[in-house]
C-alpha cells in the first residue's frame, strides 16, 4: 500500500511518501502507526503522540480503529486549522 505524509510528519520521516507492506497482524491504523513506530527514530518522532495524527484511507477520514484491509492509500498529518 502506498502511504503519504503531510507537514511535520513528512519532514520528521524525511520522505512525503513510500509504498510500505506490514505484516499481516497489523490489521488497523492504530496497529499500523505502532508497527512504522517500530521502523527507526525518525517514524518514532513522527508518531511520538499517535493520538493527535489524523489518518485519511483512500481520501476518507478515518479513526484509529479503522481496518487498514484493501487500502490504496494511507495518509498521517497532523490536526489542521482553517485559514
């Protein structure tokens, strides 16, 4: 599956995107940000504080429960503001 990251998650991994494939006991997005927690320093900073990271499947926005099955694409970013 492909995943992108916005803002301060992208520069803290130091990529805007990668095509990732986690094992398959990572099942949702919750598992999925503990399991790119795992794969070095720069995504443990990026997902320090996975409770404020917003989570896009496909362009829909989803909770941290949301299965991760069939997915094209993931997106983290951070909570956005108007303006």
């Amino acid at each position: 599956m492909k995943v992108k990251y916005f803002a301060w998650v992208r520069e803290r991994i130091g990529k805007a995107e990668e095509t990732i494939e986690p094992p398959a006991t990572v099942r949702t997005v919750e598992e999925l940000i503990a399991w790119l927690s795992g794969q070095g320093e720069a995504y443990a900073y990026a997902f320090e504080k996975p409770k404020v990271i917003r989570t896009a499947i496909d362009h829909a926005h989803v909770k941290s429960d949301a299965a991760i099955a069939g997915a094209r694409e993931i997106a983290f970013f951070p909570p956005m503001t108007g303006g």
